[in-house]
C-alpha cells in the first residue's frame, strides 16, 4: 500500500508543483523573447524589470496602503451585498414565481461586465469611495443571490419533514434547520462574491483614478512607469490568486470539521 | 374508551405529470393507549405514505386521521416521528442533534443537554456526545435520529424501518430499548417494518399490507406474554408467528419482485 502511494507521488507531483512550474515556464520564455527583442520592452518589459520594480511600489508608491484600502472596501461591499444577497435569494427560493422569473436575469448579469454601470454611481455619490464600494456591491450581488437560492432550493425535504413534525414555527424553520442546512453552499456564494467584488472595486478605482491598487496602477501608466504598471498588475493578480486558493482552503476546513 | 388514534378511510392517490399513482385503498384502524402495531408489507405498498398522512406531513389525502377523537390536519404535537432516510443534522454534534426539540421549546440548555446525555446512553452512545454525524457510522446516526424523537416525549410514536440501517444484533438490543421505554411512558406505538421477527417480537397486532396500492390483508393478533424481549425469539409459539405472517407475505412480496422484474426487462 505505501509503496504504491509512494511511486504515485515520484510520479505525480502535487498540483501546487506543477503550477509553479508552468509559471516559471512561461517567465522564462517572457524574458527570453524580451532579450532577444522579439517583443519591445517599452511596451512589455521582461519580467526582470518588472520584479525589480516591486521594491520601488513598496517604498515610494504606497503599495501597502493601496492595497489595505482596496480590500477593505472590498469586504466591505462583499459584507453589504452578502446582507443584500442573502435576502433577495431567500425571496426568489421562498416565491416561486419570482424564482422562476428572475433566476435567470441574475444568471445573466453574472457573466455581464457590470463594471460598466461605473458612471451611474459616480452621479449618484460622486468620485469617492462610496461609489467605488457601491459598484463592489453590485459586483458581488449575483454569485450570493444564485448560491443562496440554490443552497435553499436543494435542503434534502426529509429535514424539513423533522422541524415539521416537532412543530417548529416557520421563523424557527429556517434559522434552525434551513438556513444552516444551505449555509455551505451560501458560503461558496459569499466566497465567489467576494472576488467578484475584488475585480469591481480595482476596476472602477482604475477608472475613476481614485483609492487603491487600481489608482495605483492607472497613475503609474500615465508617469509612463510602465514596469511599474506591470508590477501592480501582476500584484493584483497574485494577490487575487492567493485570496482564491486561501479561501478555498478556508472553506474546506469548515465543511470538513461538521 | 375512545382509541388514541383512529385511521378512519384513508386513502391516498398521488397525481403527477403522467397520471395518478394510487397508493393507498381506503384503511381503517383503531389504536388503543399505548399498543404497540407493527405494519409490514412489500415495497412501494405505502407504508411511508400512511405514516406520512397520520403525522400530518401529508395534507391531501381522503378519510380522516383522529387523535383523541379529534379530527387533525398538519402535524399535532403529540406524535413523534422517526424517518426511514438519514435524517440527522450534519450541522449539530450528536448531543446538539438529540437536544434539538427541546432547544426548538425553549428549554434552558443546562436542562435540555442533562436530558439529552440521558436519551444518548439510552441508545448506547455516551461518549459520542460531541461528535458530528458525519464521523459515526449509519447505525449509530440512526439511534441518534431515534434518540432525538424520544426527546420530544410524544405520546403516539410513528417510526418508518429505524432499524433497517443496523446490524442485526444492534437491532435486537435496540428493540428491546424501545420496547422498555414504550412500556414505561405507555407509549402508542406505530412501527414500519420489512422484518417479520421484529414485529412479531415488539408488537400486539401487525398488519399485513398487500402489493400496491396498499390495503390491509390481514390482522394478526400477536398473543405473548409481556414484559418481553428479544429472548423471546427462540420460543415454538413465536416461529409460528413468524412463519404465518410469511406465509401471507410472501404472494403479496414476490408480485413485487415480479414488477421489477418486468420493469428491467420489459
Ligand atoms: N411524492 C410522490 N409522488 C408520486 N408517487 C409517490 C410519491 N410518494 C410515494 N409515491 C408512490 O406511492 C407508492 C407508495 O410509496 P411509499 O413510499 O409509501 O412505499 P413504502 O411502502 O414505504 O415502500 P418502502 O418499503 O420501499 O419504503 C410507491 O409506488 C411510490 O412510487
Ligand atoms: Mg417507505
């Protein structure tokens, strides 16, 4: 038994292995064609430059504080629109016809780039952080309305069945039985939600040139800071990979230990 | 003396996109304080369906289902149920699983986790208290779900196949448990079962149900001395029992087969 494990290990290396390496792959012909002069390093710098660049955003161009500012807001729109999400995917669950008249508009709008409602906002709360939440807000709205839903559609009916014949009221219903027989798949929802409010709140402050990373980045193209830019973006995807692979762990955690 | 229960012409036809099934013919029963009946029949002869329509989980349904007397619709607080699919709350530790009613009636959780403990050994699971059903075996969440209905203290107890997950001498000592608490709360009892011993062993009368749709075929009046136990089984009166029932049990299950049959290879 433990041989077999053990040659199926030589084998195959872990997953986290072979993502690193297909990573170092692809830098290594990046840099190769960068050298060679196959692409123009004004316009994509090799990786080098752009890994040396890093130290300069960390001491001279805020990254640090960029970086706090854009996730705290946005957990703070992944925290409003979960309260927001929660009870609009209750509702859809709870009346039918609504469930089956707008499940799929929700659907829809998860696919659409709603990033681009971005100057609607700005009429309404100005260049400010407000609406940079608002559209995080939006942003994370669909992956919790449609987990919500389905985590409520799917409990099995013989739990229900249970609170039913010990006479639970329907208040009781669902916060004993219902709510955290769904609250896994709500969490994969929450999970979701949260980076697509992370790709919203960097976006708009892209766009509207205001707080955070995507500030950040957008100052650093117009200085012609170009490895700069580069190495913000790559921070913000690094960044959004770990928080991926983070909470996912997190999650797993929590389903294991019930 | 009104009986606890009465089953008065209940019968039951589910309608679904390709038509009716009729799973149950019009039944009549009359269940006294604290009697014990067993119902065994083939599958799919809607068992669950009775069970379900006197504990109020199914609403639509011909005839009348009287507690006391009294006509009820929807569940009533007096009857307990045990479900024949795994029902435990993967969320709750056994003990939380088993305190559930009672947290559900507001008892003080220092009370209702005493009473739970209790209900817990009863079923031979002290120790397992705070482990999650998703670490025990089927058997052991099984009596947890067991474990769980005792503790609401209904006083007409319904159980689809409780046992059906345990093995056999679980089953045996499991019964025996039930039995001694049914005896002591005086508790009216309906039990579900595909096994003729069991029944023959727990109960007063078993009823006998034929092939889809499900009507009574026999009453068999079981005439043992009580208080008893699963000692009881090697006696020459209870092998009578037992072969008798199968007797009738076994046209009525081979129609069953027979179906499936047909189904798998027509
Ligand atoms: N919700 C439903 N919709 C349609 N048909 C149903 C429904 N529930 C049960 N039936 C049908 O009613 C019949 C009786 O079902 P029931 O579950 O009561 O059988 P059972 O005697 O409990 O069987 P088993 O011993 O296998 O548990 C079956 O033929 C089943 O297909
Ligand atoms: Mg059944």
């Amino acid at each position: 038994m433990s041989t077999i494990t053990h040659t199926g290990a030589l084998r195959r290396p872990p997953p986290i292995v072979t993502r690193f390496l297909v990573l170092a792959a692809l830098f290594a012909v990046w840099e190769a064609a960068s050298r060679a002069g196959y692409v123009s390093a004004f316009i994509l710098p090799p990786p080098s430059a752009i890994f040396q660049s890093f130290e300069m955003l960390f001491v001279h161009e805020g990254l640090v504080a960029a970086f706090l500012r854009t996730f705290a807001e946005a957990f703070a729109a992944a925290g409003i629109g979960s309260l927001i999400g929660v009870a609009v995917g209750y509702t859809l669950h709870r009346v039918k016809i609504a469930g089956r008249a707008f499940t799929g508009w929700v659907a829809a709008s998860a696919s659409a780039p709603l990033v681009l409602l971005y100057p609607l906002f700005l009429v309404i709360f100005g260049r400010n952080s407000a609406t940079i939440v608002a559209m995080g807000v939006v942003g994370c709205m669909p992956p919790i309305i449609l987990k919500t839903k389905e985590g409520l559609d799917n409990v099995r009916p013989v739990l229900l069945n249970i609170g039913r014949s010990f006479g639970l009221t329907p208040w009781k219903q669902f916060w004993m039985i219902q709510f955290p027989a769904a609250l896994p798949t709500i969490f994969n929802g929450v999970r979701i939600g949260l980076l697509f409010a992370i790709i919203n709140v960097v976006g708009v402050e892209y766009l509207i040139v205001f707080g955070g990373l995507g500030q950040l980045i957008s100052d650093l193209g117009d200085r012609f800071e170009i490895p700069g830019m580069y190495a913000g973006i790559l921070f913000v995807i690094l960044v959004s990979v770990c928080f991926f692979f983070i909470t996912e762990k997190i999650e797993t955690w929590l389903l294991s230990s019930k | 003396m009104t009986p606890v229960l009465r089953i008065k012409d209940v019968a039951k036809t589910f309608w679904t996109p390709n038509g009716g099934v009729r799973a149950l013919e019009p039944i009549s029963l009359d269940i006294r304080q604290g009697e014990f009946i067993s119902i065994i029949g083939p599958s799919g002869c809607g068992k669950s369906t009775l069970m379900n329509i006197v504990g109020g989980l199914i609403e639509e349904y011909e005839g009348e289902v009287l507690v006391d007397g009294a006509a009820v619709r929807g569940c009533h607080k007096e009857i307990g149920m045990v479900f024949q699919e795994e029902s435990t709350f993967p969320w709750r530790t056994a003990i939380d699983n088993v305190a559930f009613p009672l947290e559900a009636a507001g008892v003080p959780r220092h009370e209702r986790l005493k009473r739970a403990r209790e209900l817990l050994k009863l079923v031979g699971l002290d120790g397992f208290e705070q482990r999650f059903p998703s670490e025990l075996s089927g058997g052991m969440r099984q009596r947890i779900a067991i474990a769980r209905t005792l503790a609401f203290q209904p006083r007409i107890l319904l159980m689809d196949e409780p046992f059906a997950a345990l093995d056999e001498q679980t089953r045996l000592l499991l019964g025996d448990k039930v039995l001694q608490i049914q005896q002591e709360l005086n508790q009216t009892t309906m039990l579900i079962t595909h096994n003729i011993a069991e029944a023959v062993q727990l109960s007063d009368r078993v009823l006998i149900m034929t092939f889809r749709p499900g009507r009574i075929l026999r009453v068999v009046e079981i005439d043992l001395p009580r208080p008893r136990s699963s000692k009881l089984m090697g006696g020459e009166k209870f092998g009578q029992y037992v072969a008798a029932i199968w007797e009738d049990l076994r046209d009525e299950a081979s129609k069953g087969l027979q179906e499936m049959e047909g189904a798998r290879t027509g």
